[in-house]
C-alpha cells in the first residue's frame, strides 16, 4: 500500500438475577464435574438485554444464534445443541457432528432450530433477524433470551449467569475473576499516563466509518485513557472527513475491519487514505496508524478480554510493555 500503515500481527446487558448466586465447587478436578451437576440452579429468571422478563427452567438442549455467544456458553461449561455458521467460521469452535447448523448469523433457520427441539436458544439484541424471530419462538413456547455484549463487563454479566446455570463456579473464576483481575492491574497501570488522543476507524468494502464508544474497542481506548476526537466531532461517525482529522491531528489512528480485510483496506486506501494530507497527519507521519486484529477487536474475545486490553496498551504505552508483560504471564 502507498499509504504509511503498519499491520500488528497477533497470535449492556444488565442481569437482574433471582435464582441464587454462584455455588462453590471443590479444587479436586476429579470430583469437579460431579459437584457441578450437584450445584447447578433448577431454573433462572432474569431480565434480557430487550427489556424482557425470562424464565429459563432447563438448558439441555441449547441453541445459539451467535458464535461469540455459543463461545461463551461453552466456556461456562455448557454443550451446544445448534449453532450458526459464524461459531465455526470465524470462532473456530470444534464442534461434534451432532450439533446442527442453523444457517448465518443474519439468516437463521426458524424450521432448523424447531428441529432441534431447543429448551434455551440464546439471541443476539444487535441483529435485526434474530430480534424479529421473538414473537415465531415466543408462540412455539421455545424459551430463549437476547444478550448484548459491548465491555467487558457486558461479557461478565452473561458469563456469571450462564456459570450459575452449569453450576461452575471454577470456569467463572478461570474464564471471568481472573480476566477482570489482569484487566484492572493494566488500566490502574496506564492511569498515571497522560492519554494520548485517538481516532477509531471501521472499514468495510464500501467504505469507512469512524467510531465512538458504542464498541468493544472505543470502550478499550476511553479505558486505556485515550481522547477520541470523535467525542468533539460526531459528524465524524457518519462522513470521514480528512479535514476535520487534520484539525485534530490524532497520535494514534486504530482501523478495524468487517468482512473481507483485504477488500476493506484496499477502500479505505483508495478513499480517504488517497487524500495527500492522510500522509501529513501525526499518526502516519510517526508509524502509529495501526491495524488490529480481528480476534481481538472485532469479534467478542471472550476469554481472551485482558489479552485486548494489554494489546492496545502496549501500542499506547510502549515504555510499559515489560509491566503489561508481567501482568498477563
């Protein structure tokens, strides 16, 4: 690309929960499972990220809609009954030939999760189809729920109510407790730093958009102490304009990107990149325009929150990168 641009390569939802809290679970792993079925809850009641009363009484058979959420689920030590092609192509879940594929995360199949015979079908809030499927699983008596998952405490909620429901309190203690525990050492690291300023691009092949904290990674950046100009310059978020970033001149630029990368980035070189005053900014000009990786900054990671946390730090602070090393190990 003619443009200066450095690839880093790299390996709100509120619960309101009424069942009970998380159950202790013994540290003798091979009893861990027998005292996983004797702690897990008979039923839960929460309140869903559309605003609806649930009442999930058992979860043998579940199905997902989406693959960071399926993630989730099994992470809390849960077994998945049906999910959508996304959890395979872009989780890379391994999955038995058991469970069955109901269709994209854009375009599930009503007929195929009916086939299931779901007890518990997990929605995502985000995606029109899935929220237009409520009232056809409402009326086949199929209780579901819809999350949301922007922060990292958003993961948090889910993780601890779907660990309530398994009964495993270890996996919330492995894969939730002790995230938030390196996440908190990083952004109490980086506080005494004096926040640089940001700007947050989404390229798609048709385009570019800039971005605020309606987003895992914006809401990364305002924790990691970084001034988005997008906060002075809402145009921003619907018209790129190289003028108004010249204005603000950023130290950093962060891209992500949907879809296809390759088409992404070749749209964002031949827009706003082509500009010449894109050569002139700060960010470019000191090697700070940065491509982040996807699985950390694009889809949900999950598990692996601390690991975006300290990835964005060491771009940010890089005189801190043996303090953020020592936090993840």
């Amino acid at each position: 690309m003619k443009f200066t641009l450095r690839r880093i390569l790299a390996a709100a939802l509120s619960l309101t929960l009424l069942g009970g809290t998380l159950a202790g679970c013994g540290n003798d792993d091979t009893t861990m499972e027998s005292e996983a079925a004797e702690t897990a809850v008979q039923g839960v009641t929460f309140t869903d990220a559309l605003g609806t009363e649930v009442q999930i009484e058992s979860w043998d058979t579940v199905v997902s809609l989406y693959g960071s959420f399926a993630e989730t689920w099994t992470l809390a030590g849960g077994t998945l009954a049906g999910v959508t092609e996304d959890a395979i192509e872009e989780r890379n879940m391994e999955l038995g030939d058991d469970v069955a594929m109901i269709g994209s995360v854009k375009s599930p199949s009503l007929e195929s999760i009916l086939a299931v015979n779901p007890d518990f079908v997990i929605l995502s809030a985000d995606i029109a189809t899935q929220v237009d499927m409520q009232q056809a699983l409402t009326e086949a008596g199929i209780p579901h729920a819809y999350f949301r998952v922007d922060t990292f405490a958003d993961y948090l909620s889910m993780l601890e109510l779907f660990c309530q429901m398994t009964g495993r309190s270890d996996l919330y203690e492995q894969n939730g407790a002790l995230v938030e525990q390196k996440i908190t050492k990083i952004k109490e690291l980086t506080a005494g730093e004096e926040g640089p300023t940001g700007l947050l691009i989404r390229a798609f092949s048709t385009g570019a958009k800039a971005k605020g904290t309606d987003n895992q990674t914006g809401y990364i950046m305002e924790d990691l102490g970084v001034d988005n100009i997008v906060a002075r310059h809402e145009s921003l978020l619907e018209d790129l304009s190289i003028e108004e970033i010249i204005t603000e001149d950023p130290d950093f630029i962060f891209i992500t990107t949907m879809g296809a990368e390759d088409a992404a980035l070749a749209a964002l070189e031949s827009g706003i990149m082509s500009n010449p005053a894109w050569e002139g900014l700060t960010a470019v000009q000191q090697d700070r325009c940065y491509v982040l990786p996807k699985d950390l900054f694009h889809y949900k990671p999950n598990a692996r929150w601390a690991e975006s946390y300290a990835y964005m730090a060491k771009l940010l602070y890089p005189e801190l990168a043996e303090d953020i090393d020592a936090i993840m190990a």
